[in-house]
C-alpha cells in the first residue's frame, strides 16, 4: 500500500491488464516485493483532465539525445536499457510516487506476488516524496525478527543511497535469494540504525480466524487477495453456525490487496447494496461499490482494529464499516492511502501503474495522507496486545 504496495515470487494465473490498483501506503505493499492493491475492474472511459496535450508527443529532442548518446558515448549501450530509461522517465515526469513504469521483469515479478509468496524480507515498503519508508513488517518474518518499524526511513541499501529511489527500484534491490543478506541503513526518530537482514521464502495466507474464549470470533486478513473473500465467507459460515456473541476483524498490518476482495469483505457485514466506497477522478463520482447482499454475519457486533501499517483495501473495509455504522474501530490511525491505480501492459512484456481515480468513504472522505482515525485509540504495546484484548472485552460484556 500502495499509495501502493507489491509482493514476490510464484506466478498467478492473473492478468494485469486493465486492473485498478489500491496502493498501500505511500506506494507499494512491499513484502519486499509487491503487493499492489488491485481491483478487478474494467476501466471505463470516464474522460482525461489533459486534453489539452497533443496525441503524440514531438521526439525529436529524444532522437538527438539518443545520436549523441550513440555516437559518443565511451560504453557499450543496451537497447532494451534505454528504451525502458526512456519509458521510465516519461512517466517519473508525472510527479505522482504511484505513478510508475515497470520493467519487463519488475512486471513479472508484480504479477509474481499477488500469491503471497516471495522471496525477501517481509516488510512493506510505502514511498513518501523522496524517501523510501517501512510501512509495516510483517509478523513472524526477517524485517520482524531483526527489529524494523513502522515509519523507518530507509537511507541507504547495501550501502547506496535510496534518498529519490523508485518504490520498484528499492524492491529489486531488497529482494535476493534466500539466504542472502541485504544491509539496512535506517533513521528513526532522527537517529541512525543499521540493519542486516537475511531473505527468507516468504509464504502469508491471506486469512486466519479461531474461535476465542468459546464465543467471540476473530479474524486476521494479512493482504487482499484471490482467496480472501472465500476464506473470509468460510469463516463467517463457522461464525454464524456456532452462534458467536461477537467478532474481531483484525486489518492491523495489512497493506491492502484487491478491490474486490474488500468489497466482498465489507459485504458481510453490510446490508445489500449499503455503499462501500465512491471512486472520484476530477472530483467527479465515476463509480460507487455497494455491499452485494452476501450479509453473513449482518447485526453481529464487531471491532475492528488498525495502525498505521493498514493500509488501502484495509482502509476500504475500515472506513465502509464505520461510516455505516456496523463496527467499532480500535487501534491507532491507519496509513492513508487514497488513490487508485491501473496497470496496463506495454511491448516487450513491460507495464505502466498510472493513477486513475481517488476513492471516498461512504461519508465521502478521501482518507490520502490523513489515514482513518480509530473510534477507540489504543496504543501498541511491545509483548503485550492490549489493543486486542480490550476488543475481546468489550465483546465479552
């Protein structure tokens, strides 16, 4: 999260074509690959705000730069290399962090993480201006273990200097064989920390849930992915048959995933077309999302709880479920990411991530850089998850 968010290794049967992103964070969920939050969804033609430009741009400033280059360069230069340093600072000129080109293989491995299984880390890595930042570690992995936060700037990478660095950039080179070791260098709170860091395979299902003191549900989503919804709804049914007094919806961590997989989430605990979030582009609704009638557990109290590290599709559910006024949000205030991409494919097996659209809550905020603020706040406590017990108790009661 994003705003966007990346995975890694083991290739999906999924397309990227003409889907619709929601980028955790300051731009990639990054389990030290990508996890980029993506919707299902057929971009429409819904109008440019750059109709001014011309339909083609005038290269013959690029083909003399390119002659020059060729002709005087003392190097070898590759071909693929220039065209993608072309493609990649046509885009950059944006000015957008979320708007982004990926190589042929930073495609490849975008479409590798969706699965949730990669080789890194397991951090999520977000983009703020220039600087590189953890958005959230995930528990139980390398990052974890050797003692990452969120909100850590990243300066350096195996001692280069990740200060302007593309979020895709700082995946590539976080990422590695298992075993190998990539060098941190950090700043915290104004200080400077240094981290060594072994890659490991990385395998995250999507969703845990167990049945706590025999009657109040609880469910973890890690990211927004393919089977989400459905482990979601297995959970829900198992819920329901055993007549829980409650549940606890855990989206703490979860840089965000697939659109429609937090509109199906959402939806079971929503009244059928209950509106889940407003997609805007020029600050004109495009396209609303409304709660599909799948209401498992309607009228089932709930808590759901956040921090900073939840982040895009989490922050869909997070909002859509308290502005309609079905949840109790407990946690710190989520990241706030609030933009919506697309990844189209390009020649040569590259892609573009271009920002399409903002999305609003249902009480029409745009939660970007502003985050969702929790209707309970509770501070995390290192060794001590004070933030899910005072759920658990007040669900008890």
């Amino acid at each position: 999260m994003k705003n966007i968010n990346y995975i890694i290794d083991n290739k999906p049967n999924i397309s990227m074509k003409k889907k619709l992103l929601f980028i955790a964070g300051f731009a990639f969920i990054f389990y030290l690959g990508f996890i980029f939050g993506s919707g299902r969804i057929q971009l429409r033609s819904i109008g440019s705000l750059n109709k001014n430009l011309p339909n083609r741009l005038d290269y013959s400033s690029v083909n003399k730069t390119y002659e020059t280059l060729k002709n005087n360069y003392d190097g070898k230069l590759d071909e693929r290399a220039l065209l993608d340093g072309l493609n990649k600072g046509l885009v950059e000129a944006a000015g957008d962090p979320y708007t982004e080109y990926f190589t042929a293989k930073q495609a490849e491995e975008f479409q590798q993480e969706l699965d949730g299984t990669f080789s890194g880390i397991g951090a999520e890595l977000g983009k703020d201006k220039d600087a590189i930042v953890i958005v959230a570690p995930i528990k139980g992995f390398p990052a974890e273990k050797a003692g990452l936060k969120p909100k850590d700037i990243i300066m350096e990478i195996d001692g280069n200097s990740a200060y302007g660095m593309s979020l895709s950039d700082a995946v590539s080179k976080i990422r590695g064989p298992v075993g190998t070791t990539v060098k941190l260098k950090i700043i915290r709170d104004q200080k400077d920390l240094t981290f060594d860091i072994t890659r490991e395979e990385i395998t995250i299902p999507s969703v845990d849930y167990v049945i706590k003191d025999g009657s109040i549900g609880y469910i973890r989503i890690t990211r927004f992915s393919d089977d989400t919804v459905e482990l979601t709804r297995k959970a829900a049914e198992e819920f329901k048959q055993k007549k829980v007094k409650g549940v606890v919806l855990d989206l703490r961590g979860n840089p965000g995933g697939l659109l429609d997989a937090s509109v199906g989430v959402a939806s079971i605990w929503l009244p059928k077309d209950a509106l889940i979030l407003q997609e805007k582009r020029g600050g004109i609704t495009v396209k609303e999302f409304r709660a599909n009638g799948d209401s498992i557990l309607l009228n089932v109290p709930l808590y759901v709880l956040i921090d900073g590290g939840s982040a895009s599709a989490s922050e869909i559910v997070a909002g859509a479920l308290k502005d309609n006024k079905v949840a109790t949000l407990l946690g710190e205030k989520s990241y706030g990411k609030g933009s919506v991409q697309s990844i189209e494919e390009l020649p040569g097996g590259a892609a573009i991530k271009v920002t399409i659209a903002r999305w609003y809550t249902p009480a029409g905020q745009n939660i970007d850089k502003q985050g969702i603020k929790p209707d309970v706040e509770v501070k995390f406590v290192e060794n001590n998850d004070v933030q899910l017990q005072q759920a658990l108790e007040a669900l008890r009661k």
